[in-house]
C-alpha cells in the first residue's frame, strides 16, 4: 500500500483527512512540526504516522521523505495548509509525483490575481519592503481615501493592516516591523478598501470544468474571522450571484488551473464586488470542511476524499448534492477570549450534537479575537439552531469565572 504524505494540518483535518486516504486506499503519513499545535488537533496527530521535520525548508523535507520512504512508495505529496500549499506543490514536482495543479505557484500571489483579473478585483499597487514606490503610494492614497495592506503570500491574516486615515510613516513602519518567512518574498500590496460584505465561493475544477458547490457567509472581529454559514446563496441578488458566476470561472481559467479546490474570498459592496483573496488550490480553512458535507447531508470522509482526489487529480468522486436540497444551513463558529487572557481552563460539554475541535490548550496567555486566525480557541460545526444552542454552554476559566467565549 502507498503512502500520502501530507505536509503540515488544517486545524480540523487530520482525522478527516487520515480517514480520507484510508477510503482512496493510502496509508496516510502527517510531515510536520508538532510544536506548532496544541489540544485535539496535537491528539489527532499523535494518532496518526508523523515525522517531525522543518516545514519551511523544502530542502529537509525531501532529506526527510528520502529517509523514510522510496519514491514508488508515495502516491502524492497534499496539504490542507494554506501556508504549506506552496511548498507541497514545489515538492510533488522536485520528487516527480502526484501533487496539486502547478499553477497554484503563480496563484498563491495576490499580485498576480490582481494583475490577471484586474476588472474583478481592487484596484492595487505592488510594493517592494527593499524599494517602497513613496510618490506612487501618495499618488495612489490621494485617490483612496481608505486602503489595505497585505503581505503577498503569508496566510491567516498575518500582516494585514486596514489604513483609514493614511499615514505614510504607519505604513512603512508596518511593513518594516512585520517578519516575512525567508522562504517567501518581502513583496507587499496595497488595495483600495471595498466596504461591503464577506463571503467565500466554494467549489473545485474537476478536468478544466469548474464547479461552485455554494456561497459561504463570513463575519469577522476586527482580522479574525468568527461566524462562517453555509451556503447562503438565496440571500443573495440575481445581478450578485450573476458576478459570481462570470468572475470565478473567469479567474480560474485565466489562472491555467485545471484540477483542485477553491475557496475564493469576495467583498460583496453596493457600488462594487471584488475578489479579495483567491485561495486557490485548498479546501477552505477553520470549520469550512465539516460545514459543507454537514448542510449536504453527506459524509464528512467521503468529502474530504473527494477533496484530496480533486488536488491530486485522482478518479474518485462523489455526487456532491445541489444546495437546493439544503433544509437547514450549516454554521461554524471559530471561537475565542475577548481580551488578552490567562486562561485557567475551558469548559466544553459532554455528548454535543454538533462537531467540535479544541485548539488551543489552557493554562497560557491566549491572544484576544481580533488580531488574526491564530486567535481561535476552538471551533463548532453543526446545523444552524443547534451550534448557536450548543456554544453558550462553552465556557473560559479566566480569574476564577467562568466567562462566555467571544465569536
């Protein structure tokens, strides 16, 4: 039997993702860095065949897989990971084996979306850390009052900085003072802000043919995003899903991507839509593998299967149902502390109706919601009525209270 290898975790997916390649018929292997997770995703792990090695280096991860394994040995080389998608891809096509699309490589670029699909997008400016275009900044925030600045290909959103009154001294501080991996370039984009609503497009391409399984709804506090609901596609206007369904082919085509997952961030606004990030390549992030087979009704592993087999190309499938069929929307909550706390302990109920992961583990200081994606504690999946019944009985020892978690 073969070995798929995946290259780091999403923070659900390693039991779906392990049952996911026993189903294709793999033996499932996790190279990653322990260090990196805590609670049920480091106890899911420790379930499973892991090598611990430096993830950032592709370079010691072919050291680590020539170690242990022969090439014939490996099926593919995935991840769930949006900060490992590019690196797993580089490795799959160094090791000539299955991996995802290698135009993932161009796409993982905020610059380059922006540059391919400019008619559906922010209207942006490309910035160097090494050589900041200073009169071009000013010329571009004279035009837009308000903007945002976002580091090229660093994920969860690290770096991201809204600018309201523009400062040029703030943003070049920003930029100096925020650590970008060595591996990734120090390349920065500022964009005009589009003031309007978030929502994802989730879907796959399956041989050039893309398919939108359905619209995600997304709240956010301040950069950490919170309330995830699946789909929504009815709250939406004729003219509205009539853009989605032009800008989203349109995008993946001009992007040479022919087989993989999407999930593509868009700003719904009342005088203009716009593609604000384009994770191409990858499954959604946070509780979005869990909410979409759970609004389907259909299983969570055969799901995930069909996602890996889309990333690496392989036969399976499944009949993924139409939204039209959905009774009940799905609703995730990435939960978190409001304020930055010692958290003594968190209380979460026996026999829950509805999926749960804890992240973080207690007795540390645990970041406030609102700082970015690595402020999460847990995450709840489920049917709408029962996550927002079931979450008010999840609870924080902070000070010897017990104290409501914030989402």
């Amino acid at each position: 039997m073969q070995y798929l290898i995946f290259i780091e975790t999403s923070d659900i997916g390693v039991k779906h993702s392990a049952n996911a390649a026993k189903i294709l018929g793999y033996k499932p292997v996790f190279i990653c860095k322990r260090g990196a997770y805590q609670a049920d995703t480091l106890l899911q792990l420790n379930q499973q065949k892991t090598i611990e090695c430096d993830t950032t280096s592709i370079e010691a991860i072919k050291d680590c897989i020539n170690s242990n394994f022969k090439i014939d040995e490996i099926a593919g080389i995935t991840t769930l990971a949006d900060s490992s998608l590019e690196t797993a891809c580089r490795l799959a096509i160094e090791l000539g084996v299955k991996g995802s699309d290698k135009s993932i490589l161009n796409l993982k670029s905020k610059i380059y979306v922006s540059n391919i699909v400019p008619e559906y997008s922010p209207e942006h400016l490309v910035l160097d850390n090494k050589n900041l275009p200073i009169e071009k900044i000013k010329s571009f925030t004279s035009k837009h009052k308000n903007v945002i600045v976002k580091p090229d290909k660093l994920t969860a959103g690290v770096g991201v900085k809204h600018l309201k009154s523009f400062e040029l001294d703030t943003l070049i501080a920003h930029i100096e003072n925020t650590v970008v991996p060595e591996h990734l370039e120090d390349r920065w984009i500022l964009q005009e802000t589009i003031e309007g609503d978030l929502f994802s497009i989730e879907g796959f391409v399956k041989e050039g043919v893309c398919t939108i399984i359905g619209v995600c709804n997304r709240y956010k506090i301040g950069l950490t995003e919170s309330y995830f609901e699946f789909p929504v596609d009815e709250s939406l206007s004729e003219n509205n899903r009539k853009w989605i369904n032009s800008a989203i082919p349109t995008l993946l085509r001009k992007g040479d991507f022919v087989s993989g997952n999407f999930h593509i961030e868009i700003i719904i606004g009342e005088y203009k839509n716009a593609i604000i990030d384009a994770n191409i390549g990858r499954l959604g992030g946070g509780p979005l593998g869990e909410l979409i087979p759970i609004a389907l009704s259909i299983s969570t592993e055969e799901f995930y299967a069909h996602v890996i087999s889309r990333a690496l190309n392989l036969p399976y499938t499944i009949d993924i149902p139409s939204i039209n069929s959905v009774q009940e929307p799905a609703v995730g909550l990435a939960y978190g502390s409001q304020n930055n706390e010692y958290i003594e302990d968190i209380f979460i109920p026996k026999n829950l109706k509805c999926k749960h992961t804890l992240l973080l583990a207690p007795k540390r200081v645990i970041p406030p919601m609102g700082v970015d994606n690595w402020s999460w504690i847990g995450v709840l999946s489920g049917k709408k009525k029962d996550v927002l019944k079931e979450v008010e009985d999840i609870k924080l020892l902070i000070n010897n209270m017990q104290v409501s978690v914030v989402f």
